[in-house]
C-alpha cells in the first residue's frame, strides 16, 4: 500500500476538522475526494502535504510503510509526495526553469543521482512541457508571476510532470478553468497516470471527473469518508447534490 | 561640544588650503565660504534633531578623514543659478559638501535622445573623504538615463549632492546604487525639480556602506508630470541605512508613484521616513506610496515613516507600510516542491527586491545587482 490514512484527525486553530478519516491508496489508482464546502476536503490535502498550520490530533499516516507525519513538507516532497495547489504562488525574479531545475536536482541529490546542468535540464523540461502544451516561452517567465489562472494550473501540472511524484494531490485544481484549460490539465494528467504512482483528486465538482475517470471515489462530509464508490458515484452525486450524502447519512 | 568643535577646526585647515589652491570664480569662492560658515556654526547633525533621531553619525564624525586639497576646476558659469540654488542648509553635510564640492556637470541638450546609459561612478580611498557634487540638466524634449554609483572600496567618507532639473517634456530615468565596502559611510542628497509634460523615473539601491543615508527630494513645479522614487535597501550584519525623502506638489496634474522596499537580516537596521506634499493649489494629483520590510531576522528593527500631507480636496492619494515575514503560505508552496527551508526562504527574499531591481533597465547593472542579491542569500541560479 503506498497511502495509509488511519483514523486521522486534525484541524487549524484548535478546531477539528478530520473526524476520523480512513483512506487506502495504492499505486496505478486515481482517486477523487469529492465533498461540499467545509467538509474537510483542504484540511486532508493540506495535512498530506505538512501544512505548518495543521495540526493532526491523532490516527496515522503511513506512505511507503513510513510515517509521513514525521517528515517535513520538503522532505515528504523529495519522497514523492507532490500538491498542486488551488491558488499557485508567484515567485517574481526565479523563472520557471530555474525554479524546476533547482526542486529537481534536490530531488535527484536526496536519492543520490545525477543532478542536471541548466542545458541538460532544459532538453529534459522540453519534453515534459509536451504533457500540457506549454510553450517554451514559459520557462524564461518567473515563476506563476503574470500567469492567467489556466497557465498557473497547467503549470501545476507541469512541475507535477518533472518531480514524477509517486503521489500526486491535486487541490481543486479543476476550480476557476474554463472548458480549453481544464481539458490540457486533465489530459496532462491523464499522459502522467501510469502504474507507479497514484493521483488523488481534490474536487467539489464532478465536472473533473469527465476528463479522468478515478477508479475509486469517496465522499467527504463533516470530516469523514461518508460513502465509496467506483466511477458512478460521482454522477450519482452530481445528479442528487451533496444533501443526499448526507441526508442519507442521518446528518 | 568641545569634541565637536575640534573636528569643525580640521575641516578648515583643509578648506583654507582648497580656498587658497583653486582658481575659481567669486561667486562660488563666496558660496563656499557661507555653506563652511554655516557648517561650523551648525556642525553635524548628532544629538536631539528629529530628522536623524534614528541615525547616529557621532562615530563617523568623529574619525579623521583626509581631504584633498587639490581642486579641480571645472566651468560652471552655465549652472551658476542651479549651484546657487542649493539647498546647502538642509545640514552640516550638505553645507560641507558644497564647501568642498568637486563639481560634475551632465546636460542633455534640447530634444537630445541619448540611447547609451551615461554612467557616473564614485570611489572614496581607505580614509580620504570625498564631496562628489553632481549637476544633471536635462533639458527640455530630451531624453536619458543616468547610472550614479558608489562603490568605495575601502572605509571612506562619501558625502554627495546631486542636483537635477528635468525640463519640460523631458524624460530622464534615474539608476542611483550605493554598494560602497561594508566598512564605508555615505551620505549622500539628491534634488530634483520636474518640469511641465515630463517624466522622471529614479531607483535607488542601498546594499552597501556600514552606515548609509540619502536625502532625496522630488519637486513637481510645473503641471502634467509623473515621477516614479523607488528604492531598496538590503543590510546584513550590523548596516544601518536611512532614506528622507519627500516629493512635493506644489502644482496641479502630477502624479508621483513611491515604491520602497527593505530587506534586513542579522542586526541590521533601517530607517524610512517618505514625506508626501500635496500643496492647497495642486488640484488633480496622484500620488502613491509604499513601503514594505521584510524582516529575516528577530534582531533587525526598520522604523518606517510614510506621511502625507494634503491641502488639497481634488487628490487621489494612497499610502502604506509593511514590516513583517515571509508569507507562510508562500513558503509552503517552495517546500512542497523539495526545495529546503534554507534555499526556499532566500528565493522568496530575493523575489521580493526582483520587483525594485528588475525596474533597472540597464542589463549590465541589473545583472550585478541580481548577482550582489543572490551572494548574500548564497543563492545559485544558473540559466
């Protein structure tokens, strides 16, 4: 198993918000945690990926057998675990190049191989940026900074296609795109799917889930997994709306 | 006081000796006597004056810096009412600069478009103190762009005075870079008056000297103009930097933009103090300022002072300061990509003074600068 979420609760602010959640990813899966606002979609991504904020008031987290509650964002990151964000960050005076060159090579240097020389990486970023259609333009521009919010999504991916994650989570990444940007991402995402790594996908709406379908989707409301499914659960729910989960629920 | 008053009997044998040695008209002769006169009565501003209450020079002050007595002339018969203009009582050092001014004089001829950077530069020698006094016209439909930089090598005494005059429709871009030696003191003011229909554009980087100050004031005096007085300060160690400036709106129609930015780490300290005029007939103007601070450590302490004064009801105005960290939520976002703490702190810092440095238009200076930037964070960003 390479994802073990094992009745965690955690919250920010000494509110809490996971209320005993389980979830088991493995490799070659995709999974989409599908729920309405304040159901504790962010707090799991953010958690996952060592949000300084979030606290976890108890459970487990084992990735690759290891307790991923113990390592810091930046080391969880070298291990494979990877975000995309909602609201990407911009660094002004770093071009995306060298910002993926130098993530890259701490990466390589973290599992002792070979760091890549700005020309060798910039071969290598070439072919990535096929993934999502980006124009090499892109990668003289700094960081995110001037990028409309489908270039900073498809960004998103981009880095996601350079780290190789062997778990990527992606944060409402579909929020905020129009049709012609969430198909790229979707099919960027799609072209980085393979039996190595897994994908999970944070999303209130089901209109993803068109582009990549998930092999398992669970529903997230007041902080716990409240019902599971395969692909036909996130239809079912887009048709009768989240009160049905949790009416259904006796919530 | 006593102490004091001995270094003022230094400064006069050495400005008896320049008085004697130059061969100078009368009016300045007679100019200089006053701006000493008024330095020996006035002395340099240490103890209680609200204008330095955070900057101590008593240390600088009170070191024994050479002068050289040799002056060289240089014709200023076209600029004698700028030099008179002068406002040499602004303080002992500006009183003193111009007592032993060296003068340089730059003029932008009529409708004169000059693509080429022009490219002043200052060196102050181990111990000398040097009065660098710069007179830059540009006039009228001209156009060009100045680079001033100082970068003693050694522990200098830097006392400088720049004098602009932007004519009318004239367009002059402005590069000032302090990065004298870590051991230096600078002190420098610079003057601008802007014309009808013109546009001025100065940034000015502090990086440098241990302890620094710069008095700059942009005067609007006819309408229809724009100015941009931006700037940054980046202190390590124990630096101490200080920015007075004011810009002034003494006309209708002008716009001005202030755009400061400080980054301070170890024990460094910083000073802002932005003055904002807006005088009762300078209807329709525009004029915005900001100063943001980022602290990287808990010893560094910035006291920043934006003010705007208005006596004028038909005014879109904005002013703000900022002294904080580095956002946790940027952090995050370099960590989630591997980078570590280290590394994605210091590329955070320096995105922060990009957005002041990358204004340098000139890519020469820009890439210094960028270079001066990244050693001090030790940063490697190769392309």
């Amino acid at each position: 198993m390479l994802l073990e979420v094992k009745d965690l609760h955690a919250g920010i602010d000494g509110k809490e918000i996971l209320k005993g959640l389980n979830l088991r990813v493995d490799k070659g899966e995709v999974h989409a945690i599908m729920g309405p606002n304040g159901s504790g979609k962010s707090t799991l991504s953010k958690v996952l990926a060592g949000h300084p904020s979030y606290e976890v008031i108890s459970g487990e987290v084992i990735y690759e057998g290891r307790n991923l509650l113990e390592l810091e964002p930046d080391e969880r990151a070298r291990e494979g675990v990877f975000m995309a964000f909602q609201y990407p960050v911009e660094v002004p005076g770093v071009s995306n190049s060298q910002f993926l060159r130098l993530a890259y090579n701490e990466k390589m240097k973290h599992h002792g191989q070979e760091e890549l020389d700005p020309l060798e990486f910039n071969d290598h970023l070439k072919e990535k940026a096929k993934v999502v259609e980006m124009d090499p333009a892109f990668f003289k521009r700094s960081v995110n900074e001037g990028f409309s919010g489908g270039e900073k999504k498809r960004n998103e991916i981009l880095q996601m296609a350079v780290l190789e994650p062997k778990l990527a989570i992606l944060d409402e990444t579909d929020s905020g795109l129009d049709i012609d940007a969430l198909r790229i991402v979707a099919e960027g995402v799609n072209k980085l799917r393979s039996s190595e790594n897994a994908i999970i996908l944070v999303t209130h709406y089901q209109r993803l889930l068109n582009y990549i379908t998930p092999d398992f989707v669970h529903v997230l409301a007041n902080g716990r997994i409240v019902k599971e499914g395969g692909k036909e659960l996130a239809i079912e729910l887009e048709e009768k709306g989240y009160d049905w989960v949790k009416s259904a629920t006796g919530k | 006081m006593t102490v004091e008053l001995a270094k003022e009997v230094i400064y006069l044998k050495d400005f008896k000796k320049a008085q004697e040695s130059a061969n100078e008209p009368a009016w300045l002769r007679s100019l200089r006597e006053e701006a000493f006169e008024y330095f020996t009565e006035k002395g340099f501003p240490v103890g209680k004056i609200e204008d330095w209450k955070y900057t101590n020079v008593a240390p600088f002050v009170a070191e024994r810096w050479s002068v050289s007595r040799d002056r060289t002339y240089s014709d200023l018969e076209n600029v004698a009412a700028l030099v008179k203009r002068f406002n040499f009582s602004r303080n002992g050092f500006t009183a003193l600069n111009l007592a032993f001014a060296e003068f340089v004089t730059i003029t932008i001829p009529k409708e004169t478009k000059i693509e080429e950077p022009i490219e002043i530069s200052f060196l102050g020698e181990e111990h000398t103190a040097i009065f660098p006094h710069v007179l830059i016209i540009a006039e009228e439909g001209s156009k060009a762009t100045i680079v001033e930089t100082y970068a003693s090598p050694a522990k200098s005494f830097t006392n400088a005075a720049v004098q602009v005059v932007v004519g009318d429709n004239a367009s002059l871009t402005h590069y000032r870079v302090q990065k004298e030696s870590a051991e230096a003191f600078h002190v420098g003011t610079t003057e601008v008056t802007v014309g009808r229909g013109s546009h001025y554009d100065s940034t000015n980087i502090n990086i440098g000297a241990a302890l620094s100050r710069h008095d700059i004031e942009v005067k609007f005096t006819e309408e229809g103009s724009e100015a941009f007085v931006d700037g940054l300060y980046m202190l390590n160690g124990t630096q101490h930097s200080d920015t007075h400036s004011i810009i002034d709106h003494t006309v209708p129609n002008c716009t001005s933009h202030q755009n400061y930015k400080g980054v301070l780490n170890d024990r460094s300290r910083a000073v802002f103090n932005g003055k904002v005029f807006v005088r009762e007939n300078a209807h329709g103007t525009d004029a915005q300022q900001s100063n943001k601070n980022l602290l990287l450590s808990n010893d560094a302490r910035v006291d920043t002072k934006p003010q705007l004064e208005i006596f004028n009801d038909d005014v879109k105005c904005s002013h703000g300061a900022t002294v904080g960290q580095l956002e946790e939520e940027e952090l995050f976002y370099l960590l989630t990509r591997g980078l570590p703490e280290n590394l994605a702190r210091n590329l955070l810092t320096y995105g922060f003074a990009e957005e002041i440095i990358r204004k340098i238009g000139v890519e020469s200076i820009k890439l210094d600068l960028d270079e001066a930037v990244l050693n001090r964070l030790k940063v490697k960003l190769e392309v």
